[in-house]
C-alpha cells in the first residue's frame, strides 16, 4: 500500500508515492521525509536533464534566468550536457526541483510520482481549512503570485545592481553587447565607457545612450535619417533580497525578482498566518513607510494598485489583526473577516459574497460579546441583537409615502442587560434587502437564517385524481383554488361535486387524528380549456355550474379529489389468428366474456381450429390458460366462457392435419394426423425410437400450448394422444450419469420384489 508523502525544505515541497510503513514512519520527521522521497525517485536525474534539453535554452540562459530567480547560477550545471560514463549520476534535492520550474519550464511528472514544487519559494505543509478569510489563499502548492520572468520588462521599471542588459547596434555597424549593471549601478559599453544606470527606466536609459552612443557612432541620431539604429532591453533581472516578518508563516529574508511584489514576497514567506492583519499589509523603505495594501481589495475586488513592486532592502510587515467578526448560515462564503473601523454588518455580508438563495431575508441575527462591567452573576457573556431587514420594494414603497426608509432599527433582546448597541444612522442595501447601519464590534457573530424545509414549514397537501399531487408551502389567504392550480388542475375522472378535506383537529382530548369536512367545487375548476373557454377534455358525469364559494385552506390542510364513481377508462383485449377481424378490443362492460368477444371478431374461420385456442392472462401474472373453446361457443354457462380481463390475448390458430415428431427418432419429421391414432403410431411413422432414445420422457406439445408427457407405472404405461398441430419431442438419452440407470433398476427390481410377496401373502390368505 502507498501514500502520497510530502516534504518541506527552505526552497520547495516534494511530494512522492511512498510505501504506506515507510511513510507512517517518518510522518513527524520532515527531513527524513524528503530523503526517502529522493531515494525512491533514481531516475530523477535524468528527467531534470531531459526537461533542461527539451526546453531549448543555452546554458548561459540558464545561468541567467537561475541568477535573476535568487538561485546559484551554476547550480544546474550538472545535468547541461550529457552523463559522462562511469561518473556517478548527480543527486538532485529539493532546490535542484524547484529551480526547474522557476526557469518556466513545464511540472515534472514522472511514473510513480508526483512533484509539485514551488519556484525557490519556502511552502507551509497545507493543514486543515482554515476559517478566517484569506489565509488558505497562500496555502496552496501551486506558483501563485509569481512575477512573470518572461516578456518585456514594464514601463516603470527602474534598473539596478544585478540586472543584465542587451544592446544592440544596426545599420552601419552591427554589433551586440551584454551588459551587466555593477553593484555600483553602471553598465560598461565598449568604446563607449562607463554609464550610470541604477534607477533608470529604459525610456529614460534611451535618452542617454542617444547622447552617448552619438559621441562614438555618427550615425545615431533621433531623426529617420539616422543610418545607425540601437535598441535595448532587458535580458534577465535581477534579485532583491526582501524582508518579510510579523505574522507570517516562515518570518526571514528572501530572495525575490526584482519584478516581485508583495503578495511575492507574502508567498515566499508562506502566507500570512490566522493572527495576521489582512486589512493593512505595511511595506518599510529605508524604514519609513511607503505604502498600505489591504488584501481585502485584491481578495474580493482584484484590485492590484497597492501591490507594489519590491526593491532591495524593503520590508513587508504584517501585524496581529484588528477587530474581527464571524458570520455563518446563508451566505455565499461563510468566514471570519476582519472589519475596519465603522464597518457594519451590510459590509459584512457584502465581503461575505451576499446571501444566498435561500436566506431568509426577514432578519439576521447578531452575537456580541458583553464587557467585564455587563457581566452581571450568573449572567450569560453574550446578548443577542435582533437586525430587522426590509425588502428594497418594500422601503422605496416607504419613500413614496414619505416614511422613513431606516428600514427598522436594531432591536436587542433581553440576553442584553440594558445597554442599546451603537449603529450607524444610516442603511445599506445587499442584494434585495436594506440593512439597518448596525456597527459591527470585535467578535461578533453575524447569523443568517435559512428558510426551512418544506417539512418545517407551514404546508398544504392535495391528493387523489389531480394533474400534479404532492406537498406545496402555505400562504396566509390561500384557497383551495390556489392549491389545485399548483397541483395543475383536476385530473381524468375527477369528481366536481366536492372535496374533502383532512385539517388537524382543535382539540386531541379524545385521541382525534383529524376532522373531515366536504366542500363544493364547481366547473371553474377545469383548467382545461379552449380559445373559447370551453372545457376540452374526455366526457363524464356532469359537472356543477359556477358559483360555488371559495375555500379558504389552513395551515397542514390535507385535501383529497374524489374520482367519479364507478369512472375507468377502456379495458382492451387482444385476438388473433383465425377470425374474420382479428385486432384489439374495447370492453363494453366489466361482464363480457369469451364468446362474446369471439363473436365481436367475427366468428371464426373455416380454417380455424378451435381446440387449438391460446389463450394468455396478464392480471396477477396467470400465464397461459386451459380453454375449451368449442364448448364455450356451444354452451355459454360453462366454465370456459371466461370473463374477460385487462390484457387478455387470444390467438385462434390455423388448422394443421399433421403431428410433427422431432428428436431421437429414426427418420424425424411430420406425419398426417390420424383420428383416434395413439403416440406409438406417430413414433412408428417416424421410423421408430433411436437407440439413443429416453422413451420414458416423451412429450407432446398440443396446438393450444398445453404439453404433456408419458408415464409409466409399474407395468402400466399413458401417452397423451397427439392432436392436429401436435408436435412430439423425443429426448436423448443422459450417459453421463449411469450408476444413475442401475440405481432405477434396482429400484424397479426391489419393487417386483414387494409385489410379489404381496401377491403370494394374498394368495394364502
């Protein structure tokens, strides 16, 4: 059995199928973790070298991009070029892993493991959920907040120690120079000389290689006539160290490109903590503050304005949090969320996502943690606050008739001991619902309603002969009317005369359950209906003339629509074969019988052999029926004049003067049907029984369906008579049991023997 085991070390997490033993071995040691991980991957060498090939980068690009990520840049060295033989194949660690992917070549993924790692960047081993906003954002195993190394540099990007340039001459010269810019911020140009260039933009660096280069190359100048044309950009950037501290997971200095910004250097330091103030992220130059960035606005606006862009030496600094408050129930994503000064319980539910469907918007209710001074002896330390919420219809309703649209005031309960929580004077709207201002305080705990189930609400229930029967939720002034339009109207066979209805009793003294009571319905209830407002449906009985009145339904009112009495739609039956109009037939009472329908179908043909009749029951899964159909056309009392059933199939068939002898006989085939003819002569017909032959088990299967076998007791033998359209089947023999044959004639010979001394007792009596 495996398991997936993951590792941290200071620069990536490597993750790999490990044996579950092992696994559960090093569980609490993270080094020995990712040692064993390394072990069970040797041919990890040879994929980090196949990536470096594939990926079409000349080492001095490789070099590059690893120095401008905080890595060595010799530190792929190992696997630029092909294994040497007989050398030991390089051991990669977890560093190796990740600078693969900080050169932005594809995740490895090799059989039998898994490596998601991150570019040089320190990952906190993933935990449980958390449950303040924000946090798990920088829990993933994924390169998020990464600069993108690739591309033009942007426009605003100041140069400085460590970059490396590319200039490039055209024209009457064709030259290329790499530049790299010194610790002291100067790039050296072949005959040309030194230049500054430390926190220059390239427009800015244009303009001064246009004065420069002039001195050397005639041909550059800023008009179109210029015969000599230079450009130049950015190779690969450099790293800045950059501190991160305060409430972060792994506090310290990191290595970051130059064009990482502080959610970078957050993600280098992995992530923020629980405690952390996501509200006011500070970044310290040369230890005075340069700006605030609140997450909030990149977490649920995207707003990336105060995401600024790191230098040298900065340092990000995150606090323990302000004031926070929880909410739970109905809304979109429930959290704890830290709140800024003023900040109501609308803000709340706004960073919350809003509600959801199925809030219920009548009220909200707010938890509120009670100072030392409130807590009187035995009482509870928190009181609740009952919000009043308003639908927005609703309040500008209230406008219109010049009330206030305050949309009700914060209402405490009495857990309160007295003291009315201070609220904002003014109303916010979320969603369809206006908020009352209410000031929210640290620890605070916001609850949004859900509505009910059906099953927990008030509810009503319509059953019997509608178009749509089930459970439907209650209205204060709902009808009857009402209720039947929600089941989709009556269905076929409804009775209009009345309905009952089942409402839960007044008084349960007596064990009652319910009390029934019969009310008048009329024909306003057909919805069906053409252009004219004319009923369109099947006939029935007639139905009551408009007017009677409405009935009011109460709450868990049970209603039942009765079926007309005696009401059925057709009972159809089959037959076929030899009548005159064989098809399916509509019962005309629930007495008809078979005689009846015969004689419906025509009678029967001159070909048709009645003896032969098929005669099959769906109801209760009767099958095949026994029919003499002769007598039941002769005499219409017998027995086999059945009344007919839903489903019935009748099949009549054809006259067949012939008996058809199949199986272990000697010359298989038909014979013609003889008169009063027993099986012997039809099995002599047909050349007699083959040697293989079981005698014993002969059948006969009749023209009606019906088959029969042959017995035989002690020395006395019955064999059905084949009929017109009988066929008989001779079985072979079974050789694959024969002590089965000598235990039958034992026991043949056993009972000779008891007969016999039966006779000879019998005898002397």
């Amino acid at each position: 059995m495996k398991q997936l085991v993951c590792a941290a070390l200071g620069v990536g997490l490597l993750c790999v199928s490990t044996p579950h033993r092992l696994a559960a071995t090093n569980a609490q040691n993270p080094e020995a973790r990712l040692q064993q991980a390394l072990q069970q991957n040797p041919g990890l060498a040879d994929v980090i070298r196949q990536r470096i090939q594939q990926s079409g980068l000349s080492p001095e690009q490789i070099r590059a991009r690893l120095q401008a990520s905080g890595y060595p840049p010799t530190l792929l060295d190992a696997y630029l070029g092909a294994q040497t033989p007989g050398q030991p194949a390089p051991a990669p660690g977890a560093q190796e892993v990740a600078a693969i992917q900080s050169l932005g070549l594809p995740a490895m993924a090799t059989a039998g493991e898994v490596l998601p790692v991150d570019t040089g960047l320190v990952r906190a081993a993933v935990g449980s959920k958390s449950g303040v906003f924000g946090v798990d954002v920088f829990q993933r195993t994924t390169t998020q907040f990464l600069p993108l190394l690739s591309g033009p540099v942007p426009a605003d990007y100041k140069l400085g120690p460590g970059d490396q340039l590319v200039l490039i001459l055209t024209g009457d010269v064709e030259l290329a120079y790499t530049l790299q810019v010194t610790r002291e911020g100067f790039i050296l140009i072949p005959q040309v000389g030194q230049l500054y260039v430390s926190n220059l933009t390239l427009e800015q660096l244009r303009d001064v290689l246009y004065t420069r280069l002039a001195r050397v190359y005639s041909g550059v100048r800023r008009s179109p006539s210029a015969t000599t044309r230079f450009d130049i950009a950015v190779a690969n950037v450099r790293a800045n160290q950059a501190y991160v501290v305060g409430e972060v997971a792994q506090p310290g200095a990191y290595q970051i490109s130059s064009l990482g910004t502080v959610l970078t250097a957050l993600y280098a330091a992995g992530g923020v903590t629980e405690r952390a103030n996501m509200r006011a992220v500070e970044v310290r130059r040369f230890g005075k503050e340069i700006a605030t960035f609140d997450l909030y606005d990149y977490l649920l606006r995207g707003d990336t304005r105060n995401d600024l862009r790191l230098e040298t030496g900065d340092v990000v600094f995150v606090e323990v949090h302000g004031p926070r408050a929880q909410v739970t129930g109905a809304v979109r994503r429930p959290a704890i969320y830290e709140m800024k000064p003023g900040e109501s319980v609308a803000d709340l539910v706004r960073n919350a996502g809003g509600f959801r469907a199925d809030a219920a918007l009548r009220r909200v209710s707010v938890f509120r943690l009670l100072s030392a001074a409130d807590r009187g002896p035995g009482a509870p330390p928190r009181a609740v606050i009952d919000v009043v919420l308003t639908p927005l219809a609703a309040a500008v309703g209230g406008r219109e008739q010049g009330r206030t649209s305050s949309g009700g005031s914060p209402v405490t309960l009495p857990l309160d001991p007295g003291r009315e929580p201070r609220s904002a004077p003014r109303s916010q709207i979320v969603g369809a619902v206006l908020i009352p201002g209410l000031a929210l305080q640290d620890g605070d705990s916001v609850v949004v309603d859900e509505v009910k189930p059906l099953a927990e609400q008030y509810y009503v229930a319509i059953v019997g002969v509608v178009n749509k029967p089930g459970v439907y939720p209650w209205r204060e002034g709902m009808t009857l009317r009402d209720l039947m339009l929600l089941a989709r109207g009556p269905g076929v066979g409804a009775d209009l005369n009345e309905a009952e209805v089942a409402r839960v009793p007044a008084e349960r003294t007596k064990g009652q359950l319910a009390t029934t009571v019969r009310v008048p319905l009329d024909s306003t209830y057909l919805f069906e209906r053409d252009s004219t407002g004319r009923y369109v449906g099947p006939p029935g009985l007639a139905f009551p003339k408009p007017g009677a009145p409405e009935v009011p339904l109460q709450p868990y009112d049970n209603v039942l629509i009765l079926r007309q009495p005696e009401f059925e739609l057709q009972r159809t039956v089959t037959i076929h074969g030899e009548v005159y109009y064989p098809g399916t037939y509509a019962l005309q009472t629930k007495g008809d019988r078979l005689a009846e329908l015969v004689k419906r179908a025509g009678g029967l043909t001159p070909r048709a052999y009645a003896d032969g009749i098929r005669f099959y029951r769906q109801v209760s899964g009767s099958g095949r029926i026994n029919i003499d159909l002769p007598r039941a056309l002769r005499d219409t009392t017998t027995r086999d004049n059945v009344i007919l059933q839903p489903g019935d199939s009748v099949f009549i068939p054809e006259y067949i003067p012939s008996v058809r002898v199949i199986g272990a006989v000697n010359a298989p085939g038909s014979v013609l049907y003889k008169k009063g003819a027993g099986l012997g002569y039809y099995i002599e017909a047909a050349g007699g029984f083959a040697f293989t032959a079981d005698q014993g088990r002969t059948s006969v299967r009749f023209a009606d369906g019906e088959v029969a076998t042959r017995h035989k007791f002690l020395f006395f033998r019955s064999d059905p008579a084949p009929g017109p359209g009988s066929e008989v089947s001779v079985p072979l023999k079974d050789t694959s049991h024969p002590t089965d044959k000598v235990a039958l004639f034992g026991a043949i010979a056993q009972i000779l023997a008891s007969t016999v001394a039966i006779i000879v007792v019998a005898t002397k009596l």
